[in-house]
C-alpha cells in the first residue's frame, strides 16, 4: 500500500501582525498630532487677540469697538510717550462736540491732567471739576466726565488704582476721610457703569502727598484735591 504524502501546511502571514501594530502605531502618532495641533491653533487664537494691534484688548467686540477707544487704549500702553500726547489723550477722551455747555475746554485743561507713571498712566481730576466745594458725592458734571472713561475702561483688562488726595482746606471732614470717601464714590460710579470691580484698588492718602507745596508744605490747591485713576498698563519686569 502507497504511504500517504503529509500535507504541508501553507507558511503563516506572520508579518500581518506587525504590520498591523505598526499601522494601529502610526494612527495613534497621527491622531496625538491632531490634537497637538488643535491645541496649539487655540493658544494662537488667544495670544493674537490679547497682543495684537489692540495692545492689552482681551477682546475686539465683534466690530464694537470703534477706531477712537483702540487709539486711547494704545496710548494709555505706552507712559513713555504721556509728556507729549497727554492732550491728544484729552482730546480723544473729551471731545468739544460732546462736552456739555457747564464744561468749557479750558476748565477742562485745568482740572484734568494725564500723567506717566511706574506702572501705567493716570488720569488725575482736581475736586473742582468732580465735587461739590467740600462734598464727595460725584456731581453732575463729575458723572459725566467718569462716563467717559468707561467705553476705554472695559476695552482693557489692565489693573485700576483709584486714589483719593486732598488738603486741609475742606473743613467737613479729616483729610484722610474725605480723600478715602471721594476715591470710593468715584469707583463706586465706574462699577455701576460696568467695570468688573475685581479690577479695582482703592487708596486714600489724605494730605500726604500734595503736588503743590511751599517750603515743602502743602498749600490749599486744587491741584491737592484731586482723585487719580491709575491704569497700570505698563507691562511688569520679567512679565509677558
């Protein structure tokens, strides 16, 4: 009897399985590389609208924001260029057309001034332009030149230091008291009006730190009474 041939067995496609890890690998590589890059366009988007042309803007406001109050945030970005744009500032903030007839031009130029500091830019106000002679509780006129300020104010997402400063000549109250009441009274306004409040600090000096004194004394001014708006918008040492 014929001995029966034994059946070869056909060889394995074994290198189907490593190809097919291989092929499982590299989808895995590629959907990692998706993601990375989904995360990096995102980070992009952010950091674009944050530094842009809009300097400290956390947001364009979807063609809300009008040419003027990006030219006012751009200006208040840049202290070392105050000296010789603070009436460009003034004039960007306080239109003729729009200030009321009991504002002229020039009390305004008298009582406001726009000065550089360490740390950002301040809008100082003197009480004649703000109070009543002795009073904390912002005028009418007061309320309208604050108004102003908040269309610029919620286009940055900059810190606000509101200080209180005055002298000895208002009898109604200590100066500490009345510099603290008025400081306050003109925060109070800008968060009615819109501004986060978690923005904001609040200092009252009294009469520590006149801007006109004689002999190193201060002297009854209203350049003494006065409230500044600090935006600190200049960048910090070693920030961003």
């Amino acid at each position: 009897m014929a001995r029966k041939k034994k059946e070869v067995c056909p060889p394995l496609a074994l290198w189907l399985i490593t190809f097919s890890d291989l092929m499982t690998l590299l989808l895995t590589f590629f959907v990692l590389l998706l993601t990375m890059a989904s995360m990096d366009n995102s980070i992009l988007t952010k950091v674009t609208l944050t530094t842009a042309d809009l300097g400290l803007l956390d947001k364009r406001g979807s063609g809300r924001v009008n040419a003027k109050e990006r030219l006012i945030v751009d200006l208040m970005e840049k202290p070392w260029e105050v000296l010789e744009k603070q009436q460009r500032i003034k004039d960007l903030l306080y239109p003729d057309d729009v200030l009321p007839d009991e504002i002229s031009k020039s009390e305004l130029d008298q009582n406001l001034d726009v000065l550089a500091k360490q740390d950002g830019v301040a809008l100082v106000f003197t009480d004649q332009i703000l109070f009543a002679p002795g009073g904390s509780e912002l005028s009418d006129r007061g309320k309208f030149l604050m108004a102003k300020l908040v269309p610029m104010m919620t286009q940055t997402d900059a810190p606000i230091n509101v200080a209180g400063y005055t002298d000895q000549s208002d009898a109604t109250q200590t100066p500490l008291d009345l510099s603290g009441d008025r400081a306050l009274s003109v925060l109070a306004f800008l968060v009615e009006k819109g501004v986060p409040n978690s923005r904001f600090s609040l200092s009252a000096y009294g009469n520590a730190f006149p801007a006109v004194n004689e002999l190193g004394r201060p002297v009854a001014s209203p350049k003494n009474r006065r409230v500044e708006i600090l935006l600190k918008t200049a960048k910090p040492i070693g920030g961003y």
